[in-house]
C-alpha cells in the first residue's frame, strides 16, 4: 500500500499505512464528524483546494495500480466541467465530468500517450465509494459501490515521474463537495 489517507485537521493529512506518506492540506476543511462513516472527511470548494502528497511511486506495467475514495456529492446539476479527485500529472488520473455523473480514469503511456477510461453516469448523489483498478496487462476497471461500473484498457508502458499526488485539484480542475479515505496501492485489487 501506498498511501492510505483519511485525515486528522486542515494542515496534515494523515497516511495511516505506516509507509510514512502523510500529506499537506492547503484551503480544504476538516470536520471531524462528517465522512461517509462519521469519522471526518475533508470539503473542498470551487477555490483551488488541494491535499498533496509526496512523491509516490506506482508502476501499473509491472505491478497494477489501485485508487480508492469515498466522494460526497450534493448536486449532478452543478458539475460542468471535468472535476479531478485524484491525480499524478501526466501519469494517472480519476476524475468526474459532466452534469451525468460520469466518472473516468487517465493512464498516460512513456510515449505521453492519454488512455481514458469512462463510466457513464457511474457517480450518484450522495455518499459514493469510487475505484480505478488497473492491471499489469493493460486492463483498466472502474467501481461504485464495489459495483463493476466498465473497463477498458490502456497502451503501452505506464509513465513513471516524481510528480506530486494531489487530491481534489489538478490544473484549475477543482473538486468540490467532500473527500474521505483515500487509498493508492502499488497493485491491483480486487472487488472483494
């Protein structure tokens, strides 16, 4: 695993994984008794709010690649544009588009090549589980609710870099609504 992070206050995030990949917050709210399990969760707003952390290592070729969260939504109405949840620029990324609730997972190949991965309509209002599973052969999964939602597959060798992971933020892409128990694993998990 990763980085498994589920929050504690608006400055750190913590990674409960015990690999030591606690995150910085930056304009994101921390209330203690929201989330999906009343545990705490993390508002972001339209403002450029993000959850960083530092550089983490995944290699879907050899190994897979799991991304894994919880998302509050209030409103499909109200979502116009591509929201980013999770991202590693120009490595992965799992966001929400459009007022339908589709939900997509990008792997970019070493070749800076784009693979998009769509379930339409996959994100409902309310409390959503969300998972982009891929695989070392290619194979991309998206779920709901433990729910298979789609795959497809992506070219190529995965683009490895040392950027940043950022939740709720990427490139003037803001998510907006509230984020709880984020999880990234360096392989493929299954929907058990």
């Amino acid at each position: 695993e990763n980085i498994n992070v589920t929050g504690s206050n608006e400055s750190n995030a913590w990674d409960y994984s015990g690999l030591g990949n606690s995150a910085s917050v930056s304009g994101v709210s921390w209330t203690a008794t929201g989330g999906h399990d009343g545990k705490g969760a993390y508002t972001f707003s339209q403002a450029p709010h993000v959850i960083t952390a530092t550089t983490i290592a995944v290699n879907a070729s050899n190994n897979g690649l799991t991304m894994a969260l919880w998302v509050r939504v209030d409103s499909l109405g109200g979502i116009p544009l591509t929201k980013i949840v999770l991202s590693k620029s120009s490595s992965y990324e799992f966001s929400m588009a459009g007022s339908g609730g589709d939900l997509s997972c990008k792997i970019t190949n070493v070749s800076n090549s784009i693979s998009t991965i769509t379930a339409t309509s996959a994100v409902k209002t309310g409390w959503n589980h969300l998972g982009c599973v891929v695989w070392s052969n290619g194979t991309v999964e998206i779920y709901r609710n433990g729910t298979l939602m789609t795959t497809g597959s992506f070219l190529g060798n995965h683009q490895l870099n040392s950027n940043n992971l950022k939740i709720g933020n990427e490139v003037n892409s803001n998510w907006v609504g509230d984020i709880d128990d984020v999880a990234t694993f360096n392989r493929s998990l299954t929907s058990t």
